[in-house]
C-alpha cells in the first residue's frame, strides 16, 4: 500500500531541505540515463543543445496549511505551451546563479519578489525532453504576495494544497510516447487542472525526500 503523507508542516520542510545545497554546475545531469528511454539520435541532439534552467516550487504558508502556487503557461510559448508548470524558466547570462534564475524567472512571470521568497533548499536538476536540465527551487513566499501574471507567459496560476500533491492516492501513473519510445508519466488532476510531466516529476521527488525524513 503506497504510503501517504499527512499534514506535512513548514518546519518538516525546513529542516529536510536544509541539508541541500545549489549545484554547482547546473548542467550537470546524466543525458546517458535517458538512452534507455528515448531513440538515439534524440539523446544526441540533447547532449548538443543541453541548457541551464530553474523552477520557484513556491510554498504558500496560510495559517497551519500550506499550498503550492502553480502556473499555466501560455498557449503561445515555444516550449510547454498550454502546460501547468511552475514559475521558472533559462538561465541568462547575467543571472549570477541558478538560484538567482528561479528568483527572477518568479517575479517577472506572477510578481513575486526575491525578498518575499525564503529559500528552503533544493531538488537535485532534472532533464526535460525538451533539453532543460532544471533546477527546482523550493522557497516559501509570504501569503501576502502580490499576484501580477505577465500575459505573456502565463494564462493564469493557482495554488494547490501541498498535502493534495503529497498524497500518492492522488498520483496517477501512466505511459506517454515520444519519437516512437514509451515512458512513464505522473499526473496530477486538480481544479480542472493537469499537472504532470517534469513538474509532477519534481512533485513526486519532493515528496520522496519528505518521506525519508520522517522515516529517519
């Protein structure tokens, strides 16, 4: 029977994450382990065009609960358009690191300050098909932010209750084809919202983390 967790609390967070530390360089993933996944000249062309990229996993404390501040992208985007995902996007040239990305990449796409952001730690990067080796940021934000969604970028966000994501009973498991080759897929379905992909994937790895801290 999948084990569930409860009420997960800031300071659980806290003291789990605190042990992490930001990459040193945020390209390294092993590109390699997708060989088994994906056809080869796919795993070749990630290898050539491989780039930098963070995600804000933006915890919202409200009184004893906590939710995740969640974004759908906009329809016109190049890359994800249409999915949920959280607020994040390339390293640039002048972010002076990769944390610093997921910071700016938050308060341009839904407003959010780097002084509202407390930065617990972080997941270690995870590659995208679409050749993003991500850095997933998790920061509590004060519950007094400030909403302003840049058009531009995202249709609209929402938060999710973190317990509601915690909860295996509410992932659900199933198979996406790309360039002939099936893998797995984590999905999330919550408001009318599909959360899956790289995002559900971050959400599962969190939750992994969480589980062991409990357990020890």
């Amino acid at each position: 029977m999948p084990e569930t967790l409860k009420s997960i609390t800031a300071d659980q967070i806290r003291r789990r994450l605190s042990g992490t530390c930001m990459p040193a360089d945020p390209l390294a993933v092993d590109v390699q382990e997708m060989q088994n996944r994906l056809p080869p000249d796919a795993v070749q062309e990630l290898n050539r065009n491989l780039r930098a990229a963070a995600v804000l996993i933006p915890i919202v404390e409200r009184g004893d609960t906590l939710a995740v501040l969640l974004t759908e992208r906009s329809a016109a985007l190049r890359h994800h358009a249409g999915q949920v995902s959280f607020p994040g996007g390339g390293m640039e040239r002048h972010d002076a690191d990769i944390s610093r990305t997921a910071l700016r990449e938050a308060h341009e796409e839904v407003g959010i300050r780097p002084e509202e952001v407390e930065i617990a730690g972080y997941l270690q990067p995870t590659l995208t098909i679409t050749g993003f080796a991500v850095t997933p940021v998790v920061g509590f934000v004060s519950s007094a932010y400030r909403l302003q969604v840049d058009p531009g970028e995202v249709e609209s966000a929402f938060e999710a209750p973190l317990d509601f994501l915690m909860d295996s009973r509410n992932a659900f498991h199933s198979e996406r084809e790309f360039r002939g080759t099936t893998f797995p897929v984590t999905t999330f379905h919550y408001g009318g919202h599909r959360i899956w992909g790289a995002t559900a994937g971050m959400l599962m790895t969190m939750r992994s983390l969480l589980i062991d801290s409990k357990n020890k």
